[in-house]
C-alpha cells in the first residue's frame, strides 16, 4: 500500500517551518488589553476540507427539485448519497467500505478537527504559517490515493523532505496516530463496511512513516519536549485557581498584580504558553495566532493576535500611576522561576527559559529601561 498520511505535512511551503533555536524574541508577558491586528490575509483554521482542483466529482450534490414540484425526500437523498459514494466499479474495495472519496473527506475532516484541539500536538498547526486548506487538501489525497479511489493522485511533499527541521517527537508522531485512530473509530460507527481490518491495515502504515517524520525519538532533544510540550507549559503558567502557577503567584503579589487589573486571564494564559513554547524550540508560535476551534487558545485570533513586548507593556501603569520599573520585572521574574521548581522543571532548562526570555528586559520595563543593562 504506498504511504499513508500527512502528519504535519501540507504547509505553503516546507519553508514555513525554520531552524530554531532556543532563544526567542518572543516576550515574557502579554498585556491582554491590545487591539492590534495582523496583516497576514491568512484564513482562520478549521476542519474544514476544501475540495482540491483535481478530485473526483462523485460528491452528492443538493437535493433538486422533482417534477411534482416538491423536494426529494431527505431518506433518498441519503441512500443515493450512500451508493453514489461507496459503487464506483472504479474505486479500491478499501476506498469504498470508507465510503468512496466523499468519505475519505469526510474521515480527513473528522481527523483534522480532533488535530486542532489536541493540545499535545496542535501547537504544530495554529499558526499562520500554515495553510489550513492545503493541509486538508494534502490529506485528502493522500488518504484517497492510499486506499485505492480511483482518479485520486498524492501531489504534496515527501514525508522526510516536509518534516524535516520541525523535531517532531515520537510522542507527537504517537499522539497524531490516535487522533487518526480515534477519528476511524468514529467513522466505523457510520460506515459499517469500514472494518477493523481496514483500520488495522492504515495504521500499520502510517506506522511505518515514523522514520522518515520523527526526529526526536526519545522526547527529550528540546527544552519544549522536556518541559511535556504545550500542556507542560500551560500547567507551569496556570490560573488563579492553580496556588502554584505562575499567573496565581502574580496575582496574589500585590507589589505587580496592579499591573494586570484588566487584563484577559484567558488571552494572558494563552499568550504566555505560546510564547513559552517559541521560546524553548517548540514550534515557532508567538505572535502567528489564527481562530481556532474552541477550546483550544482562548483569548486570541487571527485579527487580535498576541502582541510584540515593547507594544503590549508600553501602557501599563501601577496603582500609582507607574509603569514598570526595573524591580518589577525582577518580581516576575522570581514568580516564574518558583513556578518552575514547583513543578520540578530541572535547573538546566530553567535557565534556559531565563536565558531566552531575560533580553527581553528593555522591551517591557518603561521606567528607565537602561536598567536592564
């Protein structure tokens, strides 16, 4: 059978992804009051599953009307849907028990939806680098072309040439997989020709993908894997009904708490695990936000993205009237670092969290900057 999935293929470009590093322009707070917005024209992230230019056309089409005037019944629609998508002579017997191309879509869909929320994984994919059509577009036709619909041709890259430079871990590549396996069960219950011999034999393959897709096969090559990916970080920043957060010790801080009156604890969340995760060589995220499906990264979209340091902070006043002086940005810099050892992140990765996010001192303290040194 010739190869199966897309993982975090499909972007514009492979390009999209760059060579990171463990330092980041990325800030290390977010004020959650600004209403800038991006100028990337790229459309909002969802499952949804554009039809590509070259795909079969045996996709049911509207219910018209009959010669009586009236509607066809919704129950034929439905059956002539059924058979329209699962007896074309021309499709691969496992192209149709997924109910021809039109259930491949519908399946890479399904897929994509679940992708979108996985916090273990969709960091990946809610940026504006990539391009959400193209994605669905890609695995659609690497679906349909793997299971034998007839017409359906694989245009994307190769596996290893796509992925490469991204540090996908096996946990991810695993993460991924159940979501695809999960997403087949679902479609099992609505496609009962689908088999579990169907579903055993796609996830063999894509099994067999994982060397040319993972890079880090122990977890551990970046901070970002080492600290347990975006829901590591989110639990280290938390939320006020979490003591032993970051955002909780800030807020119990009377000496800075001032500064965030009116903030979005939600965006705030959000914006700092994002800017964690560019920090510490996870995907390259902050400031690249898209509207993604609920519940993933309240707060932030496409049109209100999280914002640079120097703009976000540039207001911010104490309940004196104050901006932020040098010994504030050393406060919250005491409450990230017992954050972090409160949830036992290793004194080497926390300093390299503080390695990456210390230069950015000048861009947030707005009385007498040069302090920073």
């Amino acid at each position: 059978m010739p190869a199966l999935l897309v993982l975090f293929a499909a972007l514009a470009t492979p390009a999209c992804f760059n060579d990171k590093g463990e330092e980041s322009t990325a800030g290390a707070t977010e004020a959650a009051t600004g209403d800038a917005s991006m100028s990337s024209g790229t459309a909002p992230i969802t499952s949804s599953n554009p039809t590509t230019g070259d795909a079969p056309t045996s996709d049911p089409t509207s219910p018209g009307e009959g010669t009586d005037g009236e509607t066809t019944a919704t129950s034929a629609m439905t059956t002539a849907t059924s058979m329209a998508t699962t007896t074309n002579p021309d499709d691969a017997q496992l192209c149709m028990n997924l109910g021809g191309y039109g259930g491949v879509k519908a399946l890479v869909g399904d897929f994509v939806g679940r992708v979108l929320i996985d916090e273990r994984i969709n960091a990946y994919f809610l940026s504006t680098d990539v391009d959400g059509g193209q994605l669905s577009s890609c695995l659609e036709q690497q679906v349909g072309a793997a299971t034998g619909c007839a017409g359906v041709a694989y245009t994307c890259g190769d596996m290893r040439t796509v992925h490469a430079g991204m540090g996908i871990s096996m946990a991810d590549f695993g993460d991924l997989a159940e979501d695809f396996s999960e997403a087949m069960d679902a479609h099992q219950e609505s496609n009962p020709n689908f088999s579990q011999a169907d579903k055993d034999a796609i996830l063999a393959v894509l099994g067999g993908m994982a060397p040319d897709i993972v890079e880090d096969p122990a977890n551990d090559i970046t901070t970002y894997q080492r600290l347990g990916r975006k829901p590591g970080i989110a639990t280290v920043i938390g939320g006020p009904e979490d003591p032993k957060s970051f955002i909780a010790l800030v807020a119990g801080d009377a000496s800075i708490v001032s500064f965030f009156a009116m903030s979005d604890l939600a965006r705030l969340k959000t914006c700092l695990v994002r800017q964690v995760t560019t920090a510490t060589s996870g995907p390259p995220i902050y400031g690249k936000e898209v509207t993604a499906p609920a519940p993933a990264d309240p707060g932030v979209s496409t049109d209100k993205p999280c914002l640079d340091m120097k703009s976000s902070h540039a207001a911010l006043k104490d309940g004196m009237g104050v901006g932020i002086e040098k010994a504030d940005f050393d406060v919250l810099v005491g409450h990230l670092i017992t954050a972090m050892a409160n949830y036992g992140v290793p004194m080497s990765d926390q300093n390299a969290i503080l390695g990456a996010l210390g230069p950015l001192c000048p861009d947030i303290v707005t009385v007498d900057p040069e302090m920073c040194g």
